[in-house]
C-alpha cells in the first residue's frame, strides 16, 4: 500500500510540474525579429510589428519598453484581441499600449465576435486604430506601402476582389488576415511582398511533431515573405507545450 502511495503521488507532482512549466511557457514573452530585402539595393527600413491571437493575456509594460527602442512603423494586430469573458478594459489597455508604439492597423479574427464586434470597433477608434475589413491603409511616412487586411468570415464576407481592388495603385503591399489560408486566395490575384497571418496557434500543445495544426514559420522568396505566427495568447486553456508563444518585428529592407 505504501509504494502505491509513492507511486501515485510521484505521478501527482510529476503532473503539477508539467502543467506549472505548461503555465509558464504559455506567458513567455517572446519577440522574434525577421528580415526582408525587397530588392538588391535597398535605401529605406521599415519596420512592422506583428502580434496576433493575444485572446486573454495582458501585453506587459517591459514588453512596451523593449519594442520603443526599435522604432516601429506599423503595428499590426492579426486578429483574436479576445475571447468571450474578456472585459473590455483589458482590450482597452492592451490597445493603448500597442498604440503607443506606433499606428495600429486590427484585423478581424473569429474569436473577437464573442465579445462584440461593436465593442472591439470603438476601442479601436478611441487608440485612433484602423480596422481593415476587406481594404487597404497606407503606412505613414511610407506612403509607398499599404496594408491589405481582409475580413474574417466569422465577422462577415470575405470579399478578395474587393480587397485586390482597393491594393491597387500601391508600389508595396503587406496583406495582413487572420486566417492563413486565405494567402492563397488573395495572392492569386495579386501578390504582395510581406503576408502574415494567425490563428493556427502553432497548434498551442504538441507531442514531438504531432499537432492539431503546424508550427508557425516566417519563409522568404526571392523579394517576398510570409510569416504565420504561433500567437501571443492560447485559447481553450492557458497551456503550451512544444509551441512557444511570439510575436514578431519584420524588417523591411527596400
């Protein structure tokens, strides 16, 4: 009886141990830094921040701190600010302090309705963000570049000709969706240089190399990249495990 004793609560620590490290992982704060080179002779930088899927975390202020010091152009938010029981405050002072970084351009994902679209629309509105539906935006003080964000379908009809059309006339495009599999609707239309993309969660807990969905990665052409994120947040529960979270700082040579 006494080793089934020891037995079971070896099993029992060995569990909490896991989970609290599971915990741990799930809260990191990791920015990658990606580079691209539009061209062989580039004369302009521009850098672009990319957070997606921050669901019920809170963005730290020493995470802030870090992003100042590279002068970011372009802040992007790919979708999933939060999930249903988020308060909107938190939204709010998540928003406040993206903005405080640089202008944000949001992007629907298919969590954000639990919420309230409304209620995500005018936190945008107050942190002067620019929530792109099916449309594109110029990136100040690089008037050559737009950013492309299409609709989820969560939140209504994703309408490709219409995003194509309004990515028309821009020397530059960075396409921003949630959903990654929407690359290959847009880009056979048009292509642009940078596209990035959320939601996989990078599968959020895998065992080797078995997942419910792939690892993120940032893969590079000749003069065009694409970056899916493993995410900054976890939904379901607040675990990861072989799956870090991240968010990510693109530097655009061109």
């Amino acid at each position: 009886m006494k080793k089934v004793r020891i037995a079971g609560l070896s099993v029992f620590l060995s569990a909490m141990t896991m989970l609290t490290y599971m915990y741990a992982l799930a809260h990191r704060n990791r920015v990658l830094t990606h580079t691209l080179h539009i061209n062989s002779t580039p004369t302009n930088k521009l850098n672009v921040f990319f957070i997606s899927d921050i669901h019920r975390r809170r963005i730290p202020q020493r995470l802030i701190d870090d992003l100042r010091t590279r002068s970011i152009d372009a802040v992007i938010v790919g979708g999933d600010v939060a999930e249903g029981g988020v308060p909107i405050e938190r939204i709010e002072r998540n928003m406040r302090l993206l903005a405080s970084i640089g202008p944000v351009f949001y992007i629907f994902g298919n969590n954000d309705q639990e919420v309230g679209t409304e209620n995500i629309l005018r936190v945008m509105k107050r942190v002067n963000g620019k929530v792109l539906v099916n449309s594109t935006a110029s990136i100040p003080n690089h008037p050559s570049f737009g950013i492309c964000g299409l609709q989820d379908p969560n939140n209504g009809k994703v309408k490709i000709d219409q995003a194509v059309d309004s990515a028309k006339g821009y020397e530059h495009l960075i396409l921003a969706v949630h959903n990654p599999s929407y690359f290959r609707k847009f880009e056979e239309k048009l292509r642009p240089e940078l596209s990035l993309g959320g939601h996989t969660h990078g599968g959020q807990i895998r065992l080797g190399r078995w997942g419910m969905q792939d690892l993120g990665r940032f893969e590079t052409t000749e003069n065009s990249a694409k970056l899916i994120s493993n995410g900054y947040g976890t939904t379901m529960v607040p675990l990861r495990f072989g799956a870090k979270p991240e968010c990510h700082v693109v530097e655009v040579h061109y």
